[in-house]
C-alpha cells in the first residue's frame, strides 16, 4: 500500500531540485515526489510502499539539503 510523507526541506529552487533529482529517481521504492518552492516550508512529498520516513530524511540529507518530517494535518 502506497504511503505519502511530507518534509520541510531547503529545496528551493530549479537547481535544488536538479542536485536531489538523481538521488531520489534512484532509488526504486520511491514511486513519485515533488517539491512545493512555493511553500515556504519547501515541502517534499514522496510516495513509497516501502521505505520509511528516516529512509527517506537519509537519502535527501545524502544529497546535502537539510530535512525534517512534518506531522501529520
């Protein structure tokens, strides 16, 4: 079953994307994620049916942007 994490991020712009793109995409278990520059929490909302949070926080904090997991709304 697919699960939806949502993180405060400082991806916020095009080239942050682009730097965190190929660490994301390569990783299989993710199915889908995106970026909202216009919050200004720069959220990260990725969708998985395996990896957890704390997975997800590593491969990010591995492409050197700092992240933490939002609570649940």
């Amino acid at each position: 079953m697919d699960q939806e994490y949502k993180f405060k991020t400082n991806i916020n712009c095009g080239g942050c994307i682009k730097a965190v793109s190929s660490f994301l995409n390569e990783e299989a278990d993710i199915q889908s994620w995106e970026v909202d520059t216009d919050n200004p929490d720069k959220v990260l909302t990725v969708k998985t049916n395996t990896l957890s949070p704390h997975k997800i926080m590593t491969i990010v904090g591995d492409a050197g942007f700092d992240i933490e997991e939002l609570a649940e709304i």
